[in-house]
C-alpha cells in the first residue's frame, strides 16, 4: 500500500491518519461500526488519487460526501463544525 501524504492549509505536509477521520465523524454523530466504515472508504479513496499529495480540503470535501450517504444531520454538524474551524 502507498503511503498517503496530506497537504494540510498551514502549508506541512503529515501522513494521512484514518484514525482522524473516525474520530471526527464520531463526534458528529455516527455510530462506532460507521465511523470505521466511512474512514475505510475515504482510505480508499485517498489510495486510488494519482498524485502523491491529497489537500485536507480534497479529504474534507470525500468526508462531507461519505456522511451525506450515511446520516445527512451528522453532514450538516461536520459542514457546521469546518466552518468553526476557518
């Protein structure tokens, strides 16, 4: 498996860190069992990119897709919550 590196809005580059994302969209409201799921799809995701580097905004927007599938309420606080974060 290639190793996936994220270009984050500070300009450093780290690991992608799958972990990040269940956390996340746990706190938004999925279920331990969803959270694992759609941070194994976003996984998957990221390894199927072409370029070396995905941006934190490319994996927020893959994120914001997935939880749209899952649960729409736990979308809406994942977008409410980015917004916070600007």
């Amino acid at each position: 498996m290639k190793k996936i590196m994220v270009l984050k809005r500070d300009g450093s580059i780290e690991e992608f860190q799958p972990e990040k994302i269940a956390r996340v969209v746990k706190a938004a409201g999925l279920s331990e069992e969803q959270d694992k799921t759609l941070a194994q799809n976003v996984t998957d995701w990221a390894n199927s990119q072409e370029q070396e580097k995905i941006t934190i905004l490319q994996i927020r927007d893959r994120v914001l897709e997935e939880l749209k599938k899952v649960n729409a309420y736990a979308a809406g606080l994942f977008k409410w919550y980015e917004k916070t974060k600007k």
